[in-house]
C-alpha cells in the first residue's frame, strides 16, 4: 500500500462533477476550476469539492479564477475545509507542498505578471525543501507548448525548480500539452483535464507515495 495517493487535476473549468475523479489520500486542483471566476462558479466548485472522499484537498487558483485576484477572503470562504495556496506551503503526511498561481502575462486574465524580475520574485518565495510544487502554470520547455508549435512556459520557474528540485511539479493552463514527463529526478505533471476545446476528456493523473519515491499510476 503506497504512503499517500496523490490525485492531480487542472483546469476543470466548471466540469469537475462530470469527471471521474479516483478515490486517494491527497486531492491537487492547479487551477482554472472555474471559467470566469464568478462567485457562482467558485460556490459550486466549493460544493464538489466537499463530496470527494478525499481526506485532504490543495487548490491553487489559475487566470481563470477572477474572484482569487479580487476578493480573496470571500473566495477562501467558498472552498471550504480545502488548503488553498498562494505563494504559501503546507505538510501533508512527509511530503512538503507548495503553490502559487502566477503566469507570465496572458492577455488580461487574473494572476498575470510580466516576465523577468516581477515573476522571479514570486518563485524566490519556494524554499528549497518543497517536494511537491503546484503552479497554475508550466515552466519554459516541459508541457508547455501550444497548439501553434510556440512554448509558453516560464523561463524563470524553470530556473527555480532546478534549485528547488522538487520530486513532483503539477501545473495546467496549457490544455494541449496534457501528459507527464519525468527528467532529473522530477516528476512533472500538465493535469488539465479539459482539452483545447474546453471538454472534460482528459483523465485525472494518479501517482503513489511509497515514502521514498513516486510511482505514476494513471493513465
């Protein structure tokens, strides 16, 4: 039996009741639960939330997620007995835990930094024992390229994670890089579960905590 099951979503968009979210230890939302923020959206969110069995639940707001950027206490209120993260960590089991939600800038969405220094600085905040990371975004180079051709990834949090090092990075916000890839000791994870066209088709993505190491386990 693992230590702890990690169960990876992103960018559910309003669908997470349409998904098949498998039961787990530990629930990791990256952002974009919502399509424009709305107070609604949040509340239903919130709602879904509290009917998985999941016994503890980390959420980082994405650009989508407006009421985070401009009422943030009544958008923690709404969630519920959830650990939202922003530019902040918890301890789950043995496993350190951060998250943010920043992106280099986006059209005029939420969350948006330029890159360069002002995004830096947010990255500087993650301390070196971090295990697993959770930004809303991808770092340059990994899952993060567009339907284009063009990669949209952050130059600077890729410079943070190879001082971080974290054992797993989940992130989102680009819905057709989906997937996993594994290099140099990290685990990084694009968990969008909706595709380009904003349908709930991709699966959550499930990985194991032995203690020791992580195991991907789905899909």
């Amino acid at each position: 039996m693992p230590a702890l099951r990690l169960v990876c979503l992103s960018d559910t968009h309003n669908f997470l009741d349409q998904l098949d979210v498998p039961d787990g230890d530990v629930l990791l939302h990256a952002g974009d639960f919502t399509g424009a923020g709305t107070v609604g959206e949040v509340e239903a969110f919130g709602c879904s939330l509290a009917e998985l069995p999941h016994r503890d639940k980390v959420v980082v707001a994405g650009n989508h997620d407006f009421l985070f950027e401009r009422e943030p206490e009544r958008a923690r209120e709404l969630l519920g007995d959830v650990t939202y993260l922003q530019d902040s960590g918890t301890r789950i089991g043995d496993l350190q835990v951060w998250g943010a939600p920043w992106q280099p800038w986006f059209h005029d969405w939420a969350f948006n930094l330029p890159r360069g220094a002002s995004i830096a600085e947010k990255w500087e905040l993650v301390p070196d024992s971090v295990d697993v990371l959770v930004t809303h975004g991808p770092p340059m180079g990994i899952l993060d390229r567009c339907a284009d051709g063009q990669r949209v990834g952050c130059e600077e949090l890729e410079i943070a994670r190879a001082r971080i090092r974290p054992r797993l990075h989940l992130f989102g916000h680009i819905h057709e890089a989906y997937g996993t890839h594994e290099e140099d000791g990290i685990l990084s994870v694009n968990g969008c579960n909706c595709d380009l066209r904003y349908r709930p088709v991709n699966p959550a993505i499930v990985i194991d905590w032995d203690g020791e190491e992580l195991h991907l386990v789905r899909p």
